[in-house]
C-alpha cells in the first residue's frame, strides 16, 4: 500500500505547472485524496455518498469527476512546465455506479506527444471491482505569460 501524498507535496510538485489545475485537483468540496503523484502513474480516492455527490452530481458522475482530475493531472505532470494542458476530451464506460463508500482511481499516460497527452484511468470500488474505465486527452500548448 501506498504511502498518503499530503496536499502540501501536491501543490509543490504541480507548482509552476497550472495553477489552475492545482486548484482544481485539490477541491475541498471533491474530496479528492492523492495516494501516488508521479508522471507514470497517478492514483486518488474521493468519497460517493448516497445517490449523491457532495458537489451535486448523480453517482455515476463521481466516475467522470475522477478520471478527468487523474487524466488531467497526468497531462500536467508530463507536459512540463514551460507548457500548459488544456481542452480535455474523456470517453468513459462505465461498468457499473458506485452509490456509497469511496472510488479509487488509477491513471497512467498512454501516449505523450508534444501537443496532446492521452491518460487510460481504472475507476474501482472498495470491494476493487471495476467501476468505470476511461481514457482522457488533454491539448497541452506552450505557457504564455500570465497563463
């Protein structure tokens, strides 16, 4: 089991990255816990209660909500500083809705190139059954001043 990355080491390894995406990713009101924080692999849990998100979502958005913070992570940790990920595109099936506990999501790039990063995201339940599985690509362009 992995060690919990504490939101301080989030924010330090995203600095400089996008700060909106640092933002994002780090919502209070998500839940969003970061377990493994590295270009090749990014994994968090969030919480599902009931039939509904604490952010107003029906269940089986806490899947979309999920894979596009992973997804969008990895395009930010892999795209560099000096560039800036953007226009996200997700394609997610879901294999079945998850109504209470926690999800836990796994994220690893399958393509970097120098204008897109494409992330495959497995969503699982506590029990680990599969709940969604999705891939997510991110534009990623240079960074310009005051981006």
């Amino acid at each position: 089991m992995t060690d919990h990355v504490s939101e301080q080491e989030v924010r330090e390894q995203l600095a400089g990255i996008s700060p909106e995406i640092a933002e994002q990713q780090l919502n209070d009101k998500v839940g969003l816990s970061f377990t493994e924080l590295t270009p090749e692999r990014v994994a968090a849990t969030m919480p599902v209660e009931g039939n509904l998100q604490p952010y107003g979502l029906l269940h089986g958005g806490a899947n979309a909500v999920l894979a596009e913070a992973l997804g969008s992570t990895v395009a930010a940790l892999n795209a560099g500083a000096d560039r800036v990920a953007m226009g996200l595109e997700l394609s997610c099936t879901h294999h079945r809705a998850v109504r209470s506990g926690h999800v836990t999501g796994v994220a690893t790039p399958l393509h970097v190139g120098r204008g897109t990063v494409t992330s495959e995201i497995v969503i699982s339940d506590e029990s680990g059954r599969r709940s969604c599985t999705a891939r997510l690509t991110c534009v990623v362009r240079p960074r310009t001043p005051g981006s």
